[in-house]
C-alpha cells in the first residue's frame, strides 16, 4: 500500500501561509540585527570621538589577555577604565602587558639597584590608579638609586610569579626579586583554573611542570572584541552594575569579615618548593639577585592585629622563611599602625583597604611603600 499523500490545494496553501511567515519574521529579526548592529557602530564611532575609554568590571577579561606559558598577562599598550562599588580608575599597560611606571620611559641610572616585584591583584593594583601604586610611592621615595619594577598580574600564584620571572622578569638583571605573598596563592598554586593556567606538581621533591603550555584560553576572541570595543564594554559593565543593584545576595559577606581558609600540607609543600626554585633560580642567575618574601595579610588580620597579633598564616609564612634563609617582611604590624594613625579607626571604618573586595586603598600602598623603605633603605640607597 502506497502511504497517503494529502495534496489537496488546502494543504498546499497552508504550507504556503506557513513558509511565507517564517520567511517574514525570519526578515524581520535580521532587520533589527541590522538596526542593532549600525546603532552599535554608530555609537562605538561617537564614543572614540570624544577619547572616551572602555569600561571593565572584571579585571581579567578588561585588561588582560592569554598567553601559552603564563597562562594570562596583560594586554600591551592597553588603557581602560575600572570601575566597581568602591573605586573607578583608569588601568594603562606598558609594551609588556604590565602597569605602566612614570619611569618606564626614563633612562635608568647604570648603579640603581635593580628591584622586582612580583605578586598576584595587590601587586597589579586592584583599584587604584597607575601613580599610586606602593611601587610607584617607593620608587620615588628611593629616587634613582633604585630601579623598580612591577611584574604583578591579577590572579598569579607562586607558579605563575616563578614563570614570568623566567619570561620577562629576569631580563632585567635584577639585584632584587620580591614575593608579594597573599594567602590564597595557596591554592592558586594547586587549582589549574579549568586548564587556563599552568601548574606544578612536586613528585618526590621535584617541580613537574602541569598544564604547559596552558591546554585553554583564559581570554577568548570574543572577550578581546568587547575588551576593544568602548560600546560593548560599557553595555557589559551597566549590565553588571544593575545585577548588582537588584542582587540581594546575603551571602556575600564584607572582606573585613571573610574569616581566614584553612591550608593543606600539600599546598604548604609546594609553596615551599616554588620559593626555593625561585631562590635557586636567584643564586644562579647574572648577575646574582636576592629574594626576599613580604606577607600581605587580610583585612580581617589588621582589625584583629590589637587583640592578636599577627595571624597563624603570617607566622607560618615567617618560620618558612626563616627556614629557607629568605628575608621577610610581615605588613601586618605596620599596616595596623597605619590605620590607627589614619582618620578611620572605628570598628565599622575602612582600615586602608577597599570595603567590599579587601584590596589595598590609595591610602594602604602608601602604607605599604613606607614599610617597605623603613626596612630596606639602608641595602637599597
């Protein structure tokens, strides 16, 4: 039996009115694509007229972009605008992806010494502007006996900060090579971000190399074009910024209040082991150069500091230190006493660090550059 064919002209003229419908409204998402698209382009080029700067609310995808051995570094000779709750300021990278320094472009005095600094956001300078930064405050203040330079990127841990001392860092032949160390480095070390960032792994007291070159982009080609794009990103940023107006998320708890993570052994050992890779890579450089460590603690720890001294975590940080014959600086202390001598002492005021993310303020880099001339002024002038 032959199956059943219903050709009837009612049939036919139904499918008709159907196809011309789809057809029609097919039409017509394309011409508000159209509509949307010239807008767009239209605004983009009325935007640039006026110099004005994208917008970024995440770091990572604003002013970096990805890269095969570290994973992610900054865009080269990018300018953006930061903005979130607490802060809104403009982020210019240099040819190598990093914050641009006032004396990037200055001759450097052939007997300065040489100073690196590495480390992860605090480093980078999550939320302050370029000329406030704790290396910008400390280079002036060391004048040009020192040459400073800021190798901190958003995000890094350890491994990170031991790779791109070995890709740009070293290059400058430094005297100096500081950690910039803050807790969650840690786990930073350990966690391979979803295969976008390399890693090590110790296997009987050696570093392995894990994830290198890294298997995945942390920036993808369409979060370069929005990067790029002032219209795109400032849609991108309103976005955020009503989410987070109409977000009543209270479990989302204020840095001051963040209580301090619990560490594996696992994660001591192999920090341990990148510190002392480091060194090595150190002592056996040319010329030689030094590493030292600096403990950045968490907001929590300086309103705690009165009653309790340094934390656990910076005490732990000081006696590896002392084991690994590495210089250390501990912040805690003096960036308590900086926010007793500061305006804001209440218990409910800001002790030197933005409220709600718990990085450094303008006023905690200056802090910060003060401690850090107090201990080293004497080797470094």
């Amino acid at each position: 039996m032959q199956p059943f064919h219903d050709d009837s002209p009612d049939v036919a003229e139904t499918h008709t009115v159907m196809y011309m419908a789809i057809r029609k409204f097919l039409s017509g998402i394309g011409s508000w694509v159209l509509v949307l698209v010239i807008t767009l382009a239209l605004l983009e080029v009325i935007l640039r007229l006026f110099d004005t700067l994208p917008v970024h609310h995440n770091p990572l995808s604003g002013f970096h972009s990805s890269d095969p051995t570290l994973g992610w570094i900054g865009t080269p000779n990018y300018n953006g605008r930061f903005k979130s709750t607490d802060f809104d300021v403009i982020v210019e990278n240099n040819d190598l992806g990093l914050r641009l320094a006032a004396q990037d472009q200055q001759p450097t005095n052939s007997d300065a010494k040489r100073v690196v600094f590495l480390g992860d956001s605090f480093t980078w300078g999550f939320g302050v502007e370029n000329d406030e930064l704790f290396t910008e405050i400390l280079q002036d203040k060391l004048g040009n006996t020192a040459k400073i330079y800021n190798f901190g990127v958003n995000a890094y841990g350890t491994a990170q900060e031991l790779l791109i001392f070995d890709k740009y860092a070293r290059l400058t032949e430094p005297d100096i090579v500081v950690v910039m160390f803050f807790s969650n480095d840690l786990n930073d070390n350990m966690n391979n971000k979803n295969g976008r960032r390399p890693w090590f792994e110790l296997v009987d007291n050696k570093l392995i190399p894990r994830n290198q070159p890294v298997e995945r982009q942390t920036v993808s080609a369409f979060k370069l074009f929005i990067q790029k794009s002032v219209a795109l990103s400032l849609l991108k940023n309103t976005f955020y910024q009503v989410r987070d107006m109409i977000r009543d998320d209270t479990s989302i708890k204020p840095a001051a209040e963040l209580p301090q993570k619990i560490y594996s052994e696992e994660e001591w050992q192999l920090l341990n082991a990148l510190l002392l890779e480091l060194q090595s890579r150190c002592a056996n450089s040319n010329p030689v150069c030094e590493l030292r460590l600096v403990y950045i603690p968490m907001q929590k720890e300086i309103i705690d500091f009165e009653a309790h001294g340094s934390s656990p975590m910076a005490k732990r940080i000081g006696t590896l230190s002392a084991a690994a014959d590495i210089p250390f600086v501990d912040l805690s202390q003096g960036l308590f006493q900086a926010w007793q001598d500061s305006a804001n002492k209440g218990i409910n005021a800001t002790p030197i660090y933005l409220p709600t993310d718990g990085h450094w303020d303008a006023s905690g880099h200056v802090a910060v550059a003060n401690i850090l001339f107090d201990n080293w002024q004497d080797d470094i002038n």
